[in-house]
C-alpha cells in the first residue's frame, strides 16, 4: 500500500516545483493554435503530442459540454516530472444529435436507420432523450438486463435494435415520445464509435507517470475511464463518470493506477477491474449504478478505502480474485432494492484484508466476518457525507452532469 501512496504524492508535488511548461486547450477555439496561452490548442490530441515530461496540458472551462474522448497512447512522463493535465471540471460527453435525414418513417411515429457498430456497442447502445439516457433495461454486466424489444411493441420514447443479413449491420427502430411531432422535436442523441471511453489509456508501449485530474466523463458507449496496456504510475484525481454504456472505471491486463476523489452515477457498473490490474481508490462514491456496484476479479490487486455506496445494482458488489491482493477499509455499502448479492470468492488464493467495513440491504455470501450488516439508517448519514464531501470538489459541475 505504501508505494501507492508514495507515488501519487510525488506525482502531486512534483507537478508543483519541477517549474515546467503550460500547454493550453481551448475547445472554443477557430483555429488550432500552438498550445499557448493567446493562442491555444483547439483539441487535446494535438496538446497531448506535444507535452514533455513535467508539462502541465489545461483545457480551459468550455461554458458548455465537449465532445472529445482524452486519449493517452504510450505518453511518458518521469518520476520526478510527470506529464499533468487538468481537465477543468469541463464535462465531456459522448453522445451527438441524431441526424433526422437518416431515419425512414415505418409507421406512424416509428423511425428506423441502418447503423454499422460491432457486437459489443449493440449491446452497450442507448438513446438520450431530452438529456436523459434511456437504456431499455439493458446493462452490459450482471444477470438482470432486459432483451431487445420487437419494434412493434415499442411504447412512446422506447428503441431497439434489430439484426440484418450484413455483418455488424443493425438496423435502429425508435418511437417518438409524447408530444412530440417530429423526430427534431424529441432531441435525441446517439452514441459514437468515435467517443469510446472518456478517458482512454492503451498502445504497446503504455504510458507512466501521468496524472488526469478535475475530468467529468457522461453519456460514452463504453467506460467513464479506461485503462488498457502496460501503464504504470498512472494518478487520477477528481474524476467523475456519469451514466456510461459500460463501467465508470475499467483497468485491464498490467495497468497501475491509484484514484483519489471519485464519483460514478448510473453506469452499467462503477468499478470493474480484472485481469493483473493493480488499483488503488480513495475517497469514492457509487450511486445508481445497474448491473453491479463493485467487481473485481481475476488476478486483481486492489485497494478500496473510504468508499461509499447508495447502489441498487441487480448483481450488487462482487470480490472474485483468484489471486492477488484485496483491502476494503472504512467502506459503507447501502443497497436499496435489498436484492442484491455482496459476494467473497468461496476458493482464493488472494491475500483478503477487511478494515471497518459495513453494509446494509445486500444478501451476503462468503463474507468475512469483519464485515458487519448495519441498518440502513446508521449508514445513510456516513455515505449522505460522502456524497457531499465528494460533489463539493465539483464546484457544481457534476451537478449540471446530473442534469437531464
């Protein structure tokens, strides 16, 4: 645990005093700029190529939502100069506006277009309607999801999607909502192939040493913040992900990162680490997220301190490690629907070590006796707590986030 917080304490200060550059990002921008102040980069791809160890990227508040994804593909800082970038609190979604000019009326309130998107999109896809995510009770992970709807069945506001006979091909059926005449009246957004993740981290090489912070993630087809390759030495401060097709925070093969001061808010998951991921999180908070709170499984190596849940995710909080390493300290877990499982692995050869941990509503299997159910009113004061502590650093960012 220690070299976890060394290393995130080094990223911090060193950021501070190693006196190094300021590349600027302005979304707002007309032309491309140089990544000065006066004349700032009008996208992240460019300032992110041009950083050097020690730099610090800003992308300046943009006074509206952006529609980017923050790629890190084999960035390099050090030890002692890390690369930073500050994401502002600015907001970065992964939806656009339907285009009307592709969809063919059916019948009456019944549109349809042809849309190519591999398997694993079809089954993240959803609608936004009105700034609200509409997911016809599907989910990527957990038992719960709802299948696909016939198009004629389909309610007022509902989709669904359909095979054809080309690969990859699917054809997209939507139904107005109520009072809406037109499909430019309903304000419908669609995910893009283009907007994956919000934050994405991959390529062979991997990045190190690299701090993300003050970065809220809404509405991408697949993870809030998604972490694939070698990466080590990865720090995430302030990060929020919101209502996203699949987790709110995804670590894959090797991947080192350490979290502080995180939120995750109707997501198919809020966290979900496997395969030899080593990850550390503290300070968090999971509300509202539908197929499950937690997982973590495999050869993970994580560490969850306090943490806070108000979840009535159907498949709830799942310990699965086969080997590696699991701390839960000072966590309070609520589960409203009083459905949902808490679940230690039966057979591990993980190290397991519980601290202070306490839950209320879910239906336990294998817990360590450590972990001690609570009534629910001795627990909501504690994660209410969080909850405000956590959204404050927001200065009401997530608050608009949230917002349909």
């Amino acid at each position: 645990m220690g070299k976890y917080r060394f290393f995130a304490i080094v990223s911090f200060f060193c950021c501070v005093l190693a006196g190094a550059g300021e590349i600027f990002v302005d979304y707002n921008a007309s032309a491309p700029g140089d990544g000065s102040r006066k004349k700032p980069f009008s996208d992240f791809d460019r300032a992110i190529r041009k950083a050097k160890p020690g730099d610090t990227v800003k992308i300046l508040p943009a006074g509206k939502i952006i529609h980017d994804t923050l790629r890190f593909a084999n960035i390099r800082g050090t030890a002692d100069k890390p690369i930073v970038v500050d994401g502002m609190f600015n907001i970065f979604s992964g939806v656009k506006a339907i285009d009307p000019a592709q969809w063919q009326e059916k019948s009456p309130g019944l549109y349809c277009r042809r849309a190519k998107m591999a398997e694993p999109m079809r089954n993240r896809f959803f609608l936004v309607m009105k700034g609200k995510i509409v997911r016809m009770g599907r989910y990527t992970k957990g038992r719960g999801s709802a299948k696909f709807k016939k198009p004629e069945t389909l309610g007022p506001g509902e989709w669904t999607t359909c095979p054809t006979p080309e690969k990859n091909i699917w054809e997209i059926f939507v139904r107005l909502p109520e009072n809406c005449a037109s499909l430019k009246d309903a304000h419908i957004e669609e995910p893009t192939m283009k907007t994956v993740s919000g934050v994405i981290f991959y390529g062979k090489e991997g990045s190190s040493h690299v701090t993300v912070r003050n970065v809220i993630v809404r509405h991408v087809w697949n993870d809030g913040f998604n972490f694939h390759g070698p990466n080590t030495h990865l720090v995430l401060e302030n990060i929020a992900a919101v209502e996203c097709g699949d987790d709110g925070i995804s670590a894959h093969e090797a991947n080192q990162i350490f979290v502080r001061n995180f939120v995750a808010i109707g997501n198919s998951t809020g966290i979900c680490h496997i395969q030899k991921a080593d990850c550390t999180h503290e300070n968090v908070y999971l509300e509202n997220n539908l197929g499950l709170d937690v997982e973590f499984v495999q050869d993970t190596r994580n560490v969850l301190k306090n943490a806070a849940v108000s979840g009535i995710a159907h498949d709830g909080i799942l310990i699965g490690n086969r080997t590696g390493y699991m701390l839960m300290e000072n966590c309070r877990f609520i589960d409203r629907s009083g459905k949902s499982p808490f679940r230690f692995p039966t057979k591990t050869e993980a190290k397991l070590e519980v601290r202070d941990v306490q839950f209320s509503g879910y239906r336990p299997k294998n817990l360590p006796e450590s972990i001690k159910k609570t009534g629910e009113e001795q627990l909501k004061t504690a994660v209410e707590e969080q909850r405000k502590k956590l959204f404050a650093i927001f200065g009401g960012q997530l608050e608009r986030a949230l917002k349909p």
